[in-house]
C-alpha cells in the first residue's frame, strides 16, 4: 500500500493596506492653518494698499499746503521758507520760519545783481531785522501816483519802499527781465546759510525782438534774509 503524501498549499500572506489616515483634529488644524495664511497674505496686500493710499494723500496735503504757502517744520533748528501763491504780475509773497538760535535781517539790494551769491552787496540796504517764528514776507513792483516805480517790501513789524530811478529798462518794458523767487516748494536751510527771497535781473537786447540773461550784473532786485552775525561779503 503505497503512501499518499500529504498535499502543501502555500498561501501567500495578505497584503497590507497602505493609506493616510487623518484624524478629524489634524484635518481641522490643517483647515486652520490655511485659512489663517491666507488671512495673513490678505492682510499683507490691505497693508501695501493701505500705505500707498496715504503716500499720496501726504503728497497731495503736502502740495496743498505748499500752495496755501503753510510751512511743514520738522526741526525747529534749521530755516524753512517757501513761495505763496500770488493772483498779480510783479507781486510775491513768502512764508518763512527763522529759529530761536540767532538774530536776522532781512538786505536789499537794487543794482548790480549777480546771477547768483550775494557777493556784490556792499550796496544792499538793511530793511530790518526779523524775529523768531514763522510769518509772512511780502513784496510788490508798482507804480506811485506821480508815476515812478517803485517796490513795496513788508513784514511783520516793518514796511519799506523804495523808488528805482527813471531810467530802469526792465520795468519801462525796454528789456526783458529773468526772475526767481526760490521756487514753489518749501526750502529747508542751515542756521547759517542766506536766504534768497527774491532775484530779478535785467536782460540785454540782442535785437529789437530779443533779449537774453548776461552773466555780468546787471539792474534788477535782490532781497535775502542772512543771520545778524555773518560777515559781509560772504556767502
């Protein structure tokens, strides 16, 4: 009787299912996560937008306020100026802050204005001396009643006027004038430094249609603020 041998089924073990499981709690931090970086990310693009808008708020505040001839100071220590507005032809008028550091006066100078420095005043005029703090400087070129041109220069305090004579061509309408009152944006300077208000210079005429500016001095005016102490003669 022949034996049977037994018969061997190999049985493969059972694969092992692989999957990410979360817990409800991961998957609501996850959830909280991202919506709080996106938040951020919103709020980051609130913020830039938020900043430009007030960028050209200022700009336009500070535009405005440079118009109206209203003075920005930010350090009480330096001088600020700038050109106010004016509705008539040979009428200015500046806004001007002087601090408390020192004493200023305020010079005119009627004829032989440089194109630039203060280098020619030994003629200039003293009109007075200013106090510390911010006000107003006015001035204006007219006529009086006899005629004569004449130029009115005003401050709080004081008041001066000034006659030019017959001859000045550049009033008379015999020759063009180049004119510069500091520009209509607000000037920050050093204690030291002078002030150019006002710069008007006679042109030569090149032909009896045309003129143009001469690098020598020439008729015109120049009015300045410098501190009481500087020396004559510099700049």
């Amino acid at each position: 009787m022949s034996e049977v041998e037994p018969q061997v089924q190999a049985i493969a073990p059972a694969k092992k299912e692989s999957r990410l499981r979360f817990s409800l709690a991961t998957l609501l931090a996850a959830t909280v996560a991202a919506g709080a970086f996106m938040m951020w990310l919103r709020a980051q693009s609130d913020i830039r937008e938020l900043k430009t808008v007030l960028a050209e708020r200022d700009a336009e505040n500070r535009k405005m306020r440079t118009e109206l001839g209203v003075l920005q100071v930010d350090d009480r220590g330096s001088v600020y100026v700038c050109t106010r507005k004016t509705l008539e032809d040979l009428r200015w008028s500046w806004r001007v802050y002087i601090p408390a550091t020192a004493r200023y006066r305020v010079r005119i100078l009627t004829s032989n204005i440089p194109v630039s420095g203060f280098s020619e005043e030994s003629n200039s005029t003293w009109i007075g001396d200013v106090a510390a703090g911010e006000f107003t400087i006015d001035a204006a070129v007219n006529r009086t009643a006899r005629g004569d041109w004449r130029i009115i220069f005003s401050m709080p305090g004081s008041s001066v006027s000034s006659t030019f004579p017959p001859e000045t061509k550049w009033l008379s309408g015999g020759t063009g004038y180049s004119i510069n009152t500091g520009g209509v944006e607000q000037r920050k300077l050093k204690p030291s430094e002078r002030i150019e208000l006002l710069r008007i210079r006679e042109m030569v005429r090149t032909s009896p249609t045309q003129a143009q500016t001469t690098t020598d001095p020439s008729a015109g005016v120049l009015i300045w603020i410098e501190r009481d102490d500087l020396p004559r003669g510099s700049k």
